[in-house]
C-alpha cells in the first residue's frame, strides 16, 4: 500500500474501525484535527488483524500510528478479560532510551482527557518504561509489582532483562496482543538482533506486531520473517505537488524526506566551515527573526543562547536542556541553537526548529535524512544545510574529479543521497550574512576569505587559555580523522583526499598529535608549524589538574635522570624481544592473508580496461596509491552487489 504525505488525510471520525470517543477526544484537544497519511493507512490496519511494516519520512506521525492501535487493542482487551496485575499486554521496543522519558505519557493522555471532563468509561492502560539509567532492573520489576502495567515500553536489552531476566518468576507475556519494533532499522544498526529474536520467540504467536522506521534497510527483512505474519507494507511516498514545475533539487521523482523540508549543501575548505556555520546561521536569522536551530557540529561560537546535547550528559540535564530549549521565547533577541551530536539525529520530536545545520556530513549516511528530519516536522517548513568539503561532492551527486574517470567505469557512479531518494541543493559560498555569494562549487578558483584568518586566530587564542582546552582539541581532532577513515562510503571519503592540515588548522591545534592517521604525512611540507610556546608551563586552569601534571613531570625528570637516556632504550628494546611469539606469528599470517588478497584484487581490477592502465602512468607512488583507492572502490562495489543480492533474495 503505498500513499503520499504532501496533505492531511482526512478526519479522524472517517477512520473505520471507529475510535474510542475519549481517544478521538484526547487527539483532536492536543490539536491534531485530522490524520496524517500514514496513520490514516496504518491504523485501521494495525487495529484490525493486521500485521504491519511501515515507511515513513521523518515527522510524519508514526508514533500516534501505533500508540493508538496498542490503546485501542488494550481497551478492547480490558472489556473481554482484565489483564491480571502479573501479565502485560502490549510491549515497544525502542532503541534509544535518551528521549523516552521526555515523550508523552499514557498518564499525560489521560489526564487531558479529563480536564475536558469527560470521565472515560474505562481507565487509560498503565504504561511502565524500562529503560535508561533513572531505574535498575531489578527496581523495573518491583514497580511492576506494586504498580501493575500493561504497556511496556523499553530499549530491548532492558525489555529483555525485564522479561527473561529478574521479572523472569513475575512478568507474564503470555496474553500479550500487540508488539511494536519502532526505529527498526536503528535496532538493527545497534547490533540488537539477536536481543529481538529472543524476546520474539517468548511471546506468543497469536498477536499482533507492527514494526515502523523512517528507512527501510535490507537488513530488516529478517527481522520481518522472524517477527511478522503476513504484514502489510505500507510505503508512504512525497511526490512533487501537481501543476508544479519541478525544482532542480526535486529531480528525484520521489522524496524520502518531508516535502516542507529544503536540503542544502555548500561546499567550502575544512578551514573555512565555522565562518560559513556563522554565516549561514546569521543568514537564516535574517530571514526569519525567531529562528530556531539545531546544529549538529563541534564548534560554534558562542553569540547566540547555546544549549547543547550528548550521549554523556545526565538525563536529569538531558531533559531540563530539551524543555528549555523548546521553550525558549521565540522573540528574544537571542535566538536559541541546540549544539548537539548525533544523539539528537532521531527520536528527538521539537516541533519548533526551523533549521537544521550538519558541519560535517554523517559517517553512517542513513542518518542524513534523520538530521535533517528534525525540521519540517508535522507539514511545516524547515531548512537543512550541510556543509560538504571540495572532495566529499560525491556525496551528492558530483564526483570529485579523479573519479570522473574511474567510477562510472566500476559502475559506482550513482548519486550517492538520490539514490537514498534525498533531493539536495548546492548554496553558494556564503560571502557574508546577507547570503551573497559568487563562489560556487570550486573552492580553487575562490581567493583567500580574510574572515577565515581571523576566525582561526580566535580559535587558537581560546586553545591557549587552557591546557585542557588543547587536549579536547586534539581528541576531537584525532576522533574526526578515525570516523573519516571509517566512513561507510569510502569511495567518496577518502582520508588520502583530506587536507589533514586543514582540518588541524580548524581545530584550533597548536601542534600535531603522533597517531598512525599522520604517519608518513611531512607537515611542514603542507605549510604546517607548530606554535613557538613553552609546553612546559603550558597550564591546566583546573589547579588540582595542574598540581597534578607538575607533579608527574617531576617523577618523569627524576626517572630519566636516574636511568639516563640509553636505559630507556634498552628497556623498549627488551619489551620488543620479550613480545609473546605467538602473538608474533598471528600477526605474521594476518599480515600474508592481506597480501595476498590484495594481489587478487590488483589482478581483478587489472582485468578491468585500459582506463585504469592510463591513469596510473604517472608515475609509482602516485599509481599505488590510486590502486589502493580502486581496492576500496571494489570493496564497495562488491558489498552493494551482496547487498543488492540479499535483497532481491528476501524481498519482504
Ligand atoms: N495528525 C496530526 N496532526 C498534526 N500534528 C501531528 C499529527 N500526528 C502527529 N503530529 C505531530 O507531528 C510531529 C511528528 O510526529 P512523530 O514524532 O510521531 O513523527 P515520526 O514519523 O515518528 O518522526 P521520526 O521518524 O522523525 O521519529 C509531532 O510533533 C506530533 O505531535
């Protein structure tokens, strides 16, 4: 089944089977007066003997598309045979337990509903969360036994612990009607397979499940053979709105991303992004004065109110941060950016942001259309802008200039986001915040922007301030390098192709960090010196960090003093001898199996055309490392041609 999102889909009393009049009650008093698409096909579906898969673009209204069904089936439930205070009846399994809390309760629900004084007939089912760090397993099943809950939702290691763990002797699942799998292909991502398969096969057969994702992976048609019986898919599809001439962005026929939303990328040097970020967030601004952000970036400067968000912060902060953010007054004069990583790419519901910016390009690409899909949520408009480097076009459909030749020869040529059905449009460079811009695409032909210099100035002198400030510096720098060199479309990433100096320059680094990324690069050859400082008395603003530091110095001058120089030496070299052979031998034959798979693969490619012989004419270094870059090329080939098998074979 497939429909589009361009419109609402009709009121909610059209639904058929019809809902609980407390339920129709609740939904259209928070304002929702009429049904998205995909919950005007899922619902009725999912409440009736359905299974279901479903698709849909971020902000679409999956949420109230299964939690309505898991009301509706518990109610009806409730009127045949109450569930006993030991079994639940519905379970979600969610994979991110950060922004669980902050979603609306059952309780909440009910409570609206009776402020419109409409006593339901019949108590809203009890919901018990079991996930994140606010409660210990063992505190999930007590609750459960002085609380009773028919819903359970949960992350599914928690859920699993829940059921099969403490609760094992209490929890009953055995009159369980309704299983949702929400963010499936994230569950899968996070490695929760097998955790699911397990919760799977000890809950009964006769229920009903729906599993919902924003997009769909091959992956996830195991899953589906595991966990559903004969489901409907329900695809719900943008189409460019008819009798509209079609923008070039919207060449893709068919979006997965809302329609309301603009997706930009600029392309600019790994030193020139903070003045863009700068730019382009004083651009936005004067285009809508209230304009709320959401950046997803490392460094921003500090003239607008910054709240920000990771994966290390508390959830008692996590959540104060998210309501003060979201309630930040749209007229101040200060407007609000929430500096985050990609803790907040999904799951995260703040109807208001305007804006999404993306400093850098996500390492995983499922996660471009989740960004960016925290903006234009709920049919209004948003904005999301990416900034890409020179080398990185290939992300969005210009290879960069090497690849002109090779790619279409391997056949990997495809635009890398269009294929995943996201239109993008290239912005200029921004000149300054009025959005002037002359420069497009090649940042060769652009001369020197003397914002830049002092920008990265400004950097450096707050590194200075603080030792500390360095080292986070440097980890982030060292982090950003790794998760490049790791980046699942390493045809168009390639950490050769970065300008590593750059990058340093951007970070604000003072000196280059010894790791294997850097290994044979000459920085001074690439214009880069070290700041003339005394590291030595370069010093943490923390005292007791510093008491520290000095002190271990000292330790370290006395050792050396007392060893001298050779000892050292001597030392390593006995570790070296020392050095298990067995580990010795390992490492021998991992280092002769990649050999040889290597020569295979030269052998291949050298099977390939006459293309790949003229381009490496240039002489050897430059030849092995284009050939190395051909081996990753195949490497992907190959993958997508598995990936395109598996997915023809389990076609769901
Ligand atoms: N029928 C409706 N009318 C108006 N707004 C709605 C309706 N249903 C849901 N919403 C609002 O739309 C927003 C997005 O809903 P929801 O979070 O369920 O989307 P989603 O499809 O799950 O998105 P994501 O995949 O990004 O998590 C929410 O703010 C929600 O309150």
């Amino acid at each position: 089944m497939t429909s589009s999102t361009n419109a609402y889909a009709g009121p909610w009393a059209k639904l058929d089977p019809t809902l609980t009049p407390w339920i129709l009650d609740v939904v259209q008093a928070s304002g929702f007066i009429e049904m998205t698409p995909v919950q005007a096909s899922a619902i009725p579906l999912f409440m009736k003997q359905k299974d279901v898969v479903v698709e849909a673009v971020t902000g679409s209204g999956k949420t109230l598309a299964f939690v309505i069904p898991v009301i509706e089936k518990l109610l009806k439930r409730k009127k045949e045979r109450p569930l006993k205070k030991n079994e639940i009846g519905a379970m979600i399994i969610s994979p991110t337990s950060l922004f669980l809390s902050s979603q609306p309760s059952i309780e909440e629900l009910s409570k609206a509903d009776m402020n419109q004084n409409s006593t339901p007939s019949i108590l809203p089912p009890a919901l018990l969360l079991v996930s994140g760090k606010e409660t210990t397993p063992a505190q999930d099943v007590s609750l459960f036994l002085s609380t009773g809950a028919d819903i359970v939702v949960g992350t599914p290691g928690r859920i699993e612990e829940f059921m099969l763990g403490n609760g094992h002797s209490v929890v009953s699942c055995k009159e369980l009607d309704i299983l949702v799998l929400d963010e499936a292909d994230r569950l899968l991502d996070l490695g929760f397979e097998a955790t699911i398969t397990r919760i799977i096969t000890n809950l009964p057969k006769q229920r009903r499940t729906g599993l919902f994702s924003a997009t769909m992976t091959d992956g996830l048609s195991q899953l589906v053979r595991v966990g559903l019986r004969n489901p409907v898919r329900i695809v719900v599809k943008v189409e460019a709105k008819r009798g509209m001439k079609r923008k070039p962005e919207e060449e893709v026929s068919e979006r997965r991303i809302p329609a309301t939303l603009q997706n930009y990328f600029l392309e600019c040097r790994a030193s020139e992004k903070l003045v863009q970020l700068i730019r382009i967030i004083a651009y936005e601004r004067k285009q809508n004065d209230s304009a709320k952000f959401i950046v997803l970036a490392l460094l921003v400067p500090k003239i607008y109110t910054i709240y920000s968000l990771h994966g290390h912060i508390p959830s008692s902060s996590r959540t104060s941060t998210l309501t003060s953010f979201s309630s930040h007054p749209s007229s101040s004069n200060s407007p609000s950016i929430l500096l985050c990583t990609d803790v907040a790419a999904r799951g995260l519901d703040l109807p208001s942001v305007d804006v999404v910016i993306q400093f850098d390009p996500p390492v995983d690409p499922k996660a471009f259309s989740h960004r960016c899909g925290r903006t234009a949520r709920a049919g209004r408009e948003g904005r999301a802008w990416c900034l890409l480097l020179e080398k990185e076009r290939g992300y969005v459909g210009m290879p960069p200039h090497f690849a002109l030749v090779i790619i279409p020869l391997l056949k990997l040529g495809s635009d890398f986001l269009s294929v995943r059905k996201i239109p993008v449009k290239e912005r200029n460079y921004l000149l300054d915040e009025e959005g002037t811009g002359t420069f497009n695409s090649c940042s060769k032909s652009r001369p020197e922007d003397t914002a830049v210099q002092s920008s990265l100035s400004t950097i450096r002198s707050f590194v200075l301030k603080d030792r500390d400030m360095h080292d986070k510096a440097i980890k982030a720098y060292v982090s950003f390098i790794r998760a490049y060199s790791k980046h699942e479309a390493s045809y168009i990433f390639r950490l050769k192709s970065l300008n590593l100096i750059d990058v340093a320059t951007c970070f604000g680094l003072l000196r280059l960090p010894k790791c294997p990324e850097l290994k044979g690069v000459n920085p001074q050859a690439l214009g880069w010196v070290d700041e003339e400082m005394d590291w030595v008395a370069f010093a943490y603003k923390d005292k007791s960090r510093e008491t520290k530091r000095l002190q271990e110095l000292e330790k370290k001058k006395a050792a050396q003093s007392a060893d001298g120089p050779h000892l050292q030496k001597n030392r390593n070299e006995r570790q070296r001898k020392n050095e298990a052979w067995s580990n010795k031998v390992a490492q021998k034959e991992i280092r002769e199996k990649r050999k040889e798979k290597k020569s295979r693969k030269r052998a291949w490619l050298k099977g390939q055309g006459q293309h790949v012989q003229t381009k490496f004419d240039h002489g050897k270094q430059s030849q092995q490392h284009e050939e190395d870059d051909l081996i990753n090329d195949w490497e992907e080939l190959k993958r997508e041609e598995r990936q395109a098998k598996r997915a023809k074979r389990s076609e769901i």
